[in-house]
C-alpha cells in the first residue's frame, strides 16, 4: 500500500498549518468524522508505532546527507508517476498525463532511475493525482473521515482508492505478487525522516488529533480541486446564526 509506515500525522500538519490556517469545514465534525471513535483508536495504535519508528528516522536522518535523501525523494515520487498518468486520463487530463509520461521517461532514464529530477530541470511540470481524486472528481465528494491504521489519515473513498491504485503501482504490483514489503518500510522511514521538525507543533497541540483532521481534510480539498478549491460560504453560517425565530400565531 501507498505511504507504508509513514505515520503521516506529522507530515501533513507541518506541510499545511501556514498554507491552510484560517480555513473552516463546511461539515460538522458529526458529518465528517462520524467514526470519530474507531478514529481515536486507531491514531493512538498509529502513535504508539511512532514511537518505534521515529528513532529509527532520527538516526537516519542523522547518517544520511541531504543530497542522499533528496535523491531517495526524488526516486520515490519518480515511481509514483504511473499512478499520476492514469488517474490524469482518467479524469480526461490528456495534456497533464502527457506531460507526467514524458517526465517519468527522462527521469527514469536520464535522471538515473528518478534519483536526479531532470524533468523539473526542462521545465516539465509535476502532477499528483491518485483514484481518490479522480473519485472526486467523478461526484463522489463528500466521504467519511477514517484514520487508516499505519498509512494515516484518509477517507472511505481515498481508502479504496489507495487499495485500488497499489495494483498499478510498479512497486505495489511487485509486492502483490511476491510479498515484498522492504521498499514501504524504507520509503516509510525517509519520509518519516522529513518531517521531524514538525513533532514539536503537534505536540503542543491542544487535540493533535482533531487538528491533523481538520487539516488533512483542508489539504485534500485543496488536492482534489488542484489548488483552487471553493471558498466556504460564510454568509450562510451568518444566516443560521442570527436568523430569527418565527413568529408565533397572531404575532
């Protein structure tokens, strides 16, 4: 599966805090979380694996130099590109998905198997795209919150969809077939690795998890309608605060 052992709690909340802040649901927590719950239990599974994952990041962190781990970086998002291509024609971005295919050529063969990004050196614009987003992007737009045990936050669709895209994965079709879990776990690890800065900010949270939702849930929307998603109408949550009873009979 997709992010194997990434335990992404961290990660999503340093990379979005600034980009999201301000921002508000346009759900309640009953309607997007309603599993909230279950959710609980399975991000405090999820904590207690970081606490075993973690110390492996730190040191490998520590050991590895920052070109190394940009490269490992670069190779990962590299073999993701297939998953990119097919959801681009999917959701009949023909242009985009030519672009990913070209950028996944270079880089597979010039780049030295994706570990030098000499795509984005010719000016070949990167794109992420997953089922869950093409799903979206079909009408299926609102999906219940549900915490994946090890992968992270997610949603029932973007769960499916991370199950139904490991199958085209390169990588996830190797390890159908054989078994092999050892490049989740390393990829798990680097990008683990990446986002120590941020456990300090989670940790100072009132409610770590509530805020990982809301921002996990804030960053899909931004995904999903490719940096431009709509503006919550403001207006409405004024009229259904200060709106006035009706009036009774004879009043």
């Amino acid at each position: 599966m997709r992010n194997s052992l990434s335990l992404i709690t961290a990660a999503l909340l340093g990379l979005l805090l600034s980009a999201c802040a301000g921002m508000q649901s346009q759900q309640s927590d009953s309607e997007i979380d309603p599993w909230e719950g279950f959710n609980r239990k399975v991000y405090a599974f999820n904590t207690g694996m970081d606490k075993v994952v973690r110390p492996i990041a730190v040191g490998y962190d520590k050991v590895m130099p920052d070109e190394f781990q940009r490269g490992v970086g670069n190779f990962f998002r590299n073999l993701d590109a297939p998953v990119t291509f097919v959801n681009l024609l999917l959701q009949g971005k023909f242009t985009h998905g030519a672009e990913t295919l070209g950028r996944f050529l270079v880089n597979s063969t010039v780049g030295l198997l994706g570990f030098v990004d000499v795509a984005m050196k010719m000016g070949i614009p990167y794109y992420n795209e997953d089922l869950g987003q093409t799903l979206a992007a079909w009408g299926y737009q609102d999906s219940r919150y549900l915490m994946l045990p090890i992968l992270g936050p997610s949603t029932f669709r973007d769960g499916v969809g991370r199950l139904a895209d490991s199958y085209y994965h390169p990588v996830g079709r190797a390890i159908h077939n054989r078994s092999e879990y050892g490049y989740w776990i390393f990829r798990g690890i680097d990008q683990r690795a990446r986002f120590l800065i941020q456990d300090a900010e989670i940790e100072q949270a009132y409610d770590p998890y509530i805020l990982l939702r809301d921002v996990w849930l804030q960053n899909r929307q931004y995904q999903i309608y490719d940096g431009d998603p709509p503006l919550a109408d403001y207006d409405l949550y004024l009229e259904e605060d200060y709106a006035e009873p009706d009036a009774g009979p004879g009043e």
